[in-house]
C-alpha cells in the first residue's frame, strides 16, 4: 500500500546513548540504491534465538520497535496498530546481494509485539541465519513505499542494551 507524502510526519527519533548505531555496509547500501532508495534508517537489531530460526516458524519478533513506529506513515502505523486491512502491511526486503522478499508486517495484539511475517523462513534459509547472529533492520522509501534492508552481522559479541 502507498501512502502520499502529505501523511508523512516529520518524527524525531531520540535514542538513548547506550545504543549503538552501526554503520551500514556498503553492500547494503548499494543494494538500496540499486532499487532507487536512499537514506536508510537504523531501525532496530535483534541477537536472533532458536525460535527466529525454527524452520517450522514463520515469524520474527521486532525487537524496540519505536523507531520503526516512527519511520512509517500515519496511515502505514494506523494499519498496523488498529488492525486496518487486517493489520497487515505489506513490505519489500531486500538483502545486501540484492534478493528482495515481499513480506508482511503486523502487530499481534494478544502479545501487543510488532512481527515480521511471510517469508521470514525462505529469508532465513536463504541466508542461512543461525540462532545468536545480529540482525538488523533498517528502514527506507521508494517512491513513498515502505522497504526494509536487512543486514547480519556474524560473530558479533556485543549487542545494543534492550
């Protein structure tokens, strides 16, 4: 779903100064750009658990998901928060070789926690993601539409404070 730009919100996004604010690989960043994207967000990390990884699970719990909250739209937080078209967003990822997956984000409200779902496990296996690796998820538009970017940072001791 796209939203015009006059629903967008200009939303200063304060983070407290014992999280760390990783730099974007370049990979990354020019799989952004190869899609017409700029100025990626940092939206949140997750040291990811067994259940992340569990092939029989198709969902990720997003982790501090305030700066997520505040990098959508007013109509794209209204359909997640409120259950508008069954609270479900529709979102692109795309990995740093340039792959993208159409997912679905959502708000489960019996555990009141924003959730990556639809495509989480083909992302997982495809990058063969394993339990204690550092997820991240950063944020961008094209073209007013939502797109996620997703980056893993492997033997990474030291994870933001929760």
């Amino acid at each position: 779903m796209i939203f015009p730009p006059e629903e967008y919100e200009r939303v200063r996004i304060l983070r407290p100064p014992a999280l760390r604010r990783p730099l974007l690989p370049p990979g990354v960043m020019n799989a952004i750009q190869s899609v017409g994207g700029s100025d990626p967000v940092f939206l949140t990390e997750k040291r990811l658990e067994p259940s992340d990884v569990n092939m029989k699970l198709n969902w990720l719990f997003v982790p501090k998901a305030q700066a997520l909250l505040a990098f959508m739209s007013r109509g794209e937080r209204e359909t997640v928060e409120n259950g508008m078209n069954g609270g479900i967003l529709r979102v692109t990822k795309i990995r740093p070789w340039g792959q993208h997956y159409v997912t679905k984000f959502k708000k489960w409200p019996s555990l009141k926690q924003l959730v990556i779902i639809k495509q989480w496990t083909k992302l997982v296996k495809e990058n063969w993601l394993m339990e204690d690796e550092l997820f991240q998820l950063w944020g961008f538009r094209v073209n007013y539409s939502l797109y996620f970017a997703v980056n893993v940072e492997r033997g990474v001791t030291r994870m933001a404070q929760e």
